[in-house]
C-alpha cells in the first residue's frame, strides 16, 4: 500500500460530509448515458478499472456508463477529448499516470491540454504493482542476467513501452540509464499489444502492470524477474524487489484517476466521488483488486488534485534527470 493510500483513507469521512451537503441538484444527474473515455486499447489495466466503474457505476446511479477507448499518443489523444468536451459530468476521463502527469514533460512541445486547467478531478481510483517480465525464450533468469546479455550485446535486446510517456516508460528508461544499456526500445499504443507481441517473442523484456500479467505469469506464458513496488507483493511472494536487488530508483506504482472536463459542477463531482469511494470500500471490490496486485485508492476530489500535481512536478525531474524524450 503506497503512502497516498495511507495517507487518503483518513479522508473518507471529509468526503461524506461533504456530499451530504451537496445541493440536491446532484440527485437528478445522470439522467442520460455516461461516457467514461479510457486513453488506452482494451485488455490492459486502464481498461480493466474503465470497465469495472462503469459497470458499477451503472448499477448504483442506474443510468448506462459506457466505455469508450480511445488511444494514441501514449494516452494524450483520449485526455484531449475529454478536455475539450462539454462540462456536464456525461464525458469523464479514467486515466492512468501517463497523459495526467508522467509524460506531460517527455513530449516534445507537451500534450494540446493543461492538466489543471482544463480537468477537474473527481477520485483517485488504484495504484498498481509494476512487474519486470520476460517472455520464457529469454535466456535470462535474473535481472543482473538480463544486464549482462544487454552490454554483452548492445542494442539488441528488445523493449515494450507499453505507453510513452508512462512510467512504464520511464522506468525502462532509468533501468537503461543507471546500468548504462543500449537497449531497442519498442513503443506500443497500450500494454494489451504490449503483453501479447511480449508472449509471442516478438519483444525480450518489458516493465508492466501486475494485473495485465498476473495469470501470464502463474501460466508460466512470462517470467517475473523482480517486480518495482517499495515492499514484495503477496501476489508474487518469491520475486525479488528492484531495491531488493540494489537499484532503490526503480521503485514507482502507476495510478489511475477520474476526472471530469473543466466546467463541470460540484454537486456532480461530488455526487461522482461518493459513488466511486463506496465501489471502492466494497469487500469485493478490494479483494478483486488485491489478487491482481492493485490498491484501491480513497480521496476527495481536493486531495486528488493536489496528488496530481505533485506527481506533475516528481515526473518532470525524473525527465530532466534521465534526458528522456519522445518527439
């Protein structure tokens, strides 16, 4: 559990009581279809967390949430629809880390939004476990072996990106950096191609969320080598930490948030909040979570904001410090 999530759950008391105060206006929303865009292709993590509020969603406020996917530009294509939309609470943005904060500073000339103009946000949503894969081909059976058939051979071992701009994408290029690699890197529009060209070979290695590969690895399809959460996870229990291993800078867990364009009215936000934090609270819902190495996240709208922008200014650093760019 990251300390955000420590740190938010206090919260979630704050937050009832600020939607018990909310104008009774709230109750009439929605009254039609919710269009909830996901930045990325379907069968990867984003899509899993779209697909599960909206069918929650669905139920609670008993009006149609339908996903949307709509991909490209590591993410940056869905947000920019998003922000450009109508600030009524019927199109909203589930979005990982990526076109939110990471990689606002790896493109070159940035995204054609600003995240905290033109967003408001609603609720954090998950954080998940980031594990280092091989597909079984890979003579390599650690990550200090994986280094050495890399400097062995420069330049050809093989890199997804499930995303640019992700921290998937950053943590490759930390890796690649700190152990002074030439690597070929791959970038993908989303880690549901990402993870099937990784299983087929037609990529070596690959920094991917826990829950998009999770029974790929139990099927013995990839193979762990280490995985970039501060602690072990339990879903993994014998697969090393990389601070573990000696490399305490690739520890990172990408996020998942909601937000809804600029514009749209409190009572809806708040409205939003609650209904997300309660499907949030739901045994089955962490429990969901927990078996596919992700953490439920609770905050108010004013705490996931001010988590956004922290996270804008940590991964602008990271950028600089590494002199990662995506043109």
């Amino acid at each position: 559990m990251t300390t955000f999530v420590r740190a938010a759950a206090g919260a979630a008391l704050l937050a009832a009581a600020s939607i018990a105060a909310a104008p009774a206006l709230a109750q009439a929303y929605p009254v039609k279809p919710v269009k909830i865009v996901v930045p990325f292709p379907p069968g990867g993590t984003n899509d899993i967390l779209g697909r599960l509020l909206a069918e929650r969603l669905q139920k609670s406020l008993g009006q149609s949430f339908v996903v949307e996917n709509r991909s490209g530009a590591g993410g940056m294509i869905g947000a920019d629809a998003v922000a450009k939309s109508a600030g009524g609470g019927y199109t909203l943005l589930l979005s990982s880390s990526a076109p939110l904060a990471v990689g606002l500073s790896l493109f070159k000339g940035g995204p054609p939004y600003d995240v905290q103009r033109d967003f408001v946000p609603v609720a954090m949503v998950a954080d998940v476990t980031v594990a280092f894969v091989v597909y079984p081909g890979f003579p390599a059976n650690s990550v200090q072996e994986v280094i050495a058939i890399a400097r062995a051979k420069p330049g050809t071992v093989r890199v997804a990106l499930p995303a640019l701009g992700s921290v998937h994408h950053l943590l490759a290029e930390i890796f690649r950096s700190k152990s002074n690699l030439q690597v070929n890197m791959i970038p993908y529009k989303g880690t549901g191609p990402a993870v099937i060209d990784l299983i087929a070979g037609h990529v070596d290695i690959d920094f991917e969320n826990l829950p998009a590969v999770v029974q790929h690895i139990k099927a013995g399809k990839l193979r762990a080598l280490a995985v970039a959460s501060a602690e072990r996870t339990p879903v993994l229990p014998d697969v090393p930490t990389f601070k573990e291993l000696g490399m305490p800078e690739l520890v990172a867990a990408p996020w998942f948030a909601l937000v809804a364009p600029a514009g749209t009215p409190n009572d809806v936000v708040g409205l939003l909040n609650q209904q997300v934090q309660a499907i949030l609270k739901a045994s089955d819902t962490r429990e969901m979570l927990e078996k596919q190495g992700a953490n439920a996240v609770l905050s108010t709208p004013d705490e996931t904001g001010k988590f956004i922008r922290a996270e804008i200014d940590r991964w602008a650093k990271v950028v600089r410090d590494t002199g990662a760019k995506v043109e």
